[in-house]
C-alpha cells in the first residue's frame, strides 16, 4: 500500500515537472513576438526559486537572527555580481559563525 502512495507521488510529481515544459513548446509553433510575454517567461523560473527558497531561509538555522545574518550577506553579494558558489558558501559561512557567536552570549 505504501509503495502504491510512492510510485502515485512521483507520477504525480513528473507530470507536474514535465507539463509546464511540453506544453508551450505543443502549443506555440513560431517564436513569441510579445516583448512582455517573453520577459514574464524569462523570469519565471527566478521567480520560482525564490519562493521555494526563501522562506526556507529563515526556517533553516536555529535562530533567526542567524538566518537574517545569512540572507543580508547572500542579498549583498548576489547585487555585487558574485557567483552562486561565492555567494551560497559565504551565507553557509556567516550563517555559523553567527551561530557560533550566539552561543556565547548570554539571553540570545
């Protein structure tokens, strides 16, 4: 019975994964012309991330206020240009040593 649930979820899951990326390419036979349809199908999958990422952010640390620390040095970083490696391994990084600070001190 278990394994049914597993096998209808991950059906379930391709089909959600795969439609949106079939589907305009069985729909639109010539290229889109529309400038803003074209900048709303760009920035959508930056749109996605970001609103699977973020609120994970704050749910992941053990304290907010390490969370806030992380996301403020991904934030700066990522509007300087760095890279995602760059920018992903300094919030890791911010986000520890915050927590390590905090541990220290008292009523935090």
């Amino acid at each position: 019975m278990e394994y049914q649930r597993i096998i209808i979820a991950i059906l379930i899951m391709a089909l959600v994964t795969y439609l949106p990326r079939m589907l305009p390419l069985a729909i639109f036979k010539k290229k889109i012309q529309n400038k803003f349809i074209r900048s709303f199908l760009f920035y959508v999958p930056y749109a996605v991330l970001a609103a699977m990422t973020f609120p994970e952010i704050f749910s992941s640390t053990s304290n907010l206020i390490s969370a806030l620390v992380g996301a403020a040095v991904a934030v700066i970083l990522a509007y300087f240009g760095r890279g995602l490696l760059t920018v992903a391994l300094s919030a890791t990084a911010a986000v520890f040593i915050t927590e390590q600070i905090m541990a220290y001190l008292p009523l935090i």
